[in-house]
C-alpha cells in the first residue's frame, strides 16, 4: 500500500524541468479496435522510458476516461523531443499506426501540452497524500517555514 504522508510537504525541484501532458478521447466507443492500440502503445512507451533514464524522463500520472491524461516530467524539452523523435523509440512506430488507422477520421482524439518550467516559477502543495507529481521529481520537504505559503513557494530561489 502507498504511504500516506500526514502532514502538508512541498516539493523541490532543482533548475530546470518539463511538464508534459498528453492524452486521448475516445469519440466513437464502440470502435475499440482504434483506441486500445494507443492505450497499449502508451504502456509501451512509459515502460520503455523507466528502463532507460538516460532520455531525460523522469515520472509520470495519469487517469483514465473519455478523455485521458498522463502528466510526464522531463528533465529538458531537448530530451523529451528527441526521444519523440529517435527511430529506435517506440514512438514513432506508435505515431505512424496511428496516422494511419486513424489520422483524423474523427475516431479518437489525441493532444498534449508541453510546458518548460524552473525554480521560482512553480508551487506545490500536498496533504494527506503519498508522495505525487512534481514531488516524485524533485525533493519531497514539509511545506513549512519559507515553503509554508504558496507565495513564498513561487518567490524561492
């Protein structure tokens, strides 16, 4: 079971980092045989990533609906688009299924944000919560003398 942590802690991320979410919506139901493939390809892709460190990902969350996220967390844009594009990747061969069982019939959606992100330009808060997001990325302190407020969070250097 997780460990709940039962008091309010931040998090702590040295220089610089990425935020990059991504997802699906499923628009057409019944047409599994068009976004389970994805589904699948994304498992692939996330255990890929954890078994080599070294191309810059770091962590991840995700939830599952209609529509899909997956927050990810990279240690540099540069290593985040290399991977997406590197041949030897699973990305790519993901990437062309996709454009051509689906491309934009209107079947499944798919979309992601990137956001490049550093010290003093972020703020984290959890409570009675296992240790999550960001705080998986950088240290996990308590959230308290100057990471008390989430002013002082954002103002740090």
């Amino acid at each position: 079971m997780t460990e709940i942590i039962q008091r309010r802690m931040t998090a702590d991320v040295e220089g610089e980092f990425v935020v990059f979410l991504i997802g699906l919506r499923v628009n057409k139901p019944w047409k599994i045989h068009k976004w389970l493939p994805i589904t699948n390809a994304m498992r692939r892709m996330i255990e890929e990533l954890y078994q080599h460190p070294d191309l810059g990902f770091v962590s991840h969350e995700s939830w599952f609906g209609r529509t899909t996220i997956m927050v990810q967390y990279w240690k540099s844009f540069e290593q985040l688009d290399s991977y997406a594009r590197r041949k030897s990747s699973s990305h790519l061969p993901a990437w062309e299924a996709f454009n051509k069982k689906v491309g934009s019939n209107g079947d499944v959606g798919i979309w992601h944000e990137t956001y490049l992100s550093q010290k003093g330009n972020y703020e984290s808060v959890y409570n009675n919560m296992p240790k999550f997001g960001l705080a998986k990325v950088g240290a996990h302190i308590p959230a308290e003398g100057k990471f008390k407020s989430a002013d002082n969070r954002v103002k740090r250097s």
